[in-house]
C-alpha cells in the first residue's frame, strides 16, 4: 500500500463503500474524457434553440452527447463519491464541520442540477418541431425552446457547477491536513477546482465574471487527475479494509 495512503480501515465494513467509491470517481473521469473527445471532435453545443433541434434531428446520439447530457450521470455518481471521501477523511476532528459543509455543498449540488438541466426537454421539443403541422405550432416549439435554453444555460447550472466547485476545494484543503490522500491528490484538486469557480461563456448570468475557457479546460485536466488519483486511494484503502478482515 502506498505509504502517502492511511486511514481508519479498522472496520472492514467500509470496504465496499470504498471501492464504490473508487468506482465512481473512475466512471466520472470516463465520462469527462468521452465529452472531452466529443468537443474536440465536434465542437461546444449551440448557442441557439434553432441550433439545438437541427443537432437533435440530424443525430439525436451525438447532439445529446454534445448538449453534456453524460453529466446527469456524473452528477448522480457525486453522491457516492463524496460519500466515500467523508469517511475516508471524517478521522480528523478538526476537519470535520468542514467535511460536513463540503457535503451539504455536494449534495445540494446534486438537487440543484438535476431540476436545472433541461437537455432532455429540449430533445423533447425538437422532436414536435420536426413533426409541427402548422409555423404557429413550429413557433410555440421554438418559444417552449428558448425558455428550455434559458433554464439550462442560467444561473441554475452555474450555481451548480460553482456548488462542485466549492465542494471540491474544500475536500481538497482537507486531504492536505491528512495522511488519506497524497498531497499530489491535494494539490490536483485544489488547482482543478479554483479554476471552475466561475461559469464558463454562455453560462450563468452576465452579471457573474466568466472565466476563460483555455483556464477551464487547464482546470478540467488537473480535476481528471485528481479523480484518477482519489479512484486509486479508495481502492487501496478498500483492498487494505478486505486484507484486515481476512487475517
């Protein structure tokens, strides 16, 4: 076992929620080198509704892969990632109001992008617009759309990426002042999260700052590498908590 990893593996019923966890965080990173490959490729979804029901109706597959809908999925799996993380990290008395705040952040995090993302009624209205019998019937869809954009370009998402965000960062200074993670995890983490702190362009709204996106995607590379990194810690403690019940 890697001497930077240690922890409370004393009650071995924990393990599996390590490796849960482990998992989670590896499924995460897959989907963020898939939607990674799929911008590089094809580039940013559109700005405009028109440009949201032509993706959909010329390939509903790539368009929803496009419009980020694999993070719904990796917005549920935080639940068990973080999980994971405050009993890993819960040992330390003086970190722990903090742990529980980071939490409370993830999991409102959670709510507040699953009622924020809208990708899916959009894919919905693309769907009567493409079968719209009449301009009137075409434009009710496109005004039904705009509102969808709105909804799922606003202040919803931001406060939900920002929510992560924070989230993270405080995990982060935490595993700094623990033997549980490395402190290369740590400063990953730390650097990855400082640079998500603000909304992207055509995210949030305009009153927020915007960060620029060759920063977000510095931000994204260093959040991949702490996944990676805190897969690796949890499976180690998962496989230290397996090796204790056995002897």
């Amino acid at each position: 076992m890697n001497p930077a990893i240690s922890s409370d593996t004393s009650n071995s019923a924990w393990k599996n929620l390590y490796r849960v966890g482990g998992a989670a965080a590896l499924a995460i990173l897959v989907i963020y080198l898939v939607e990674l490959v799929v911008v590089i490729t094809v580039g940013l979804p559109p700005t405009t509704v028109e440009g949201y029901f032509a993706m959909f109706q010329n390939n509903r597959s790539l368009g929803l892969l496009r419009s980020f809908s694999l993070d719904i999925i990796a917005t549920f799996l935080h639940g068990p990632l973080f999980i994971a993380l405050f009993f890993a990290l819960k040992r330390n008395r003086k970190t722990y109001s903090a742990l529980v705040i980071a939490m409370i952040l993830a999991f409102i995090e959670m709510a507040v992008y699953f009622t924020s993302n809208t990708v899916f009624s959009l894919l919905y209205l693309s769907d009567q617009y493409a079968t719209a019998a009449s301009d009137a019937q075409r434009s009710m869809f496109l005004t039904a759309g705009q509102t969808m954009l709105a909804i799922n370009n606003g202040t919803g998402l931001f406060m939900a990426f920002t929510l992560y965000a924070v989230a993270g960062l405080i995990i982060s200074v935490i595993m700094l002042q623990s033997n549980t993670f490395s402190k290369v995890t740590a400063y990953a983490g730390i650097i990855g999260t400082v640079l998500q702190l603000g909304p992207p362009p055509g995210y949030g709204p305009a009153i927020f700052f915007k960060i620029d996106p060759i920063l977000i995607g510095i931000g994204g590379v260093f959040l991949m590498v702490w996944l990676f990194l805190i897969a690796k810690a949890l499976f180690q403690l998962g496989s230290a908590a397996l090796k204790e019940e056995a002897e």
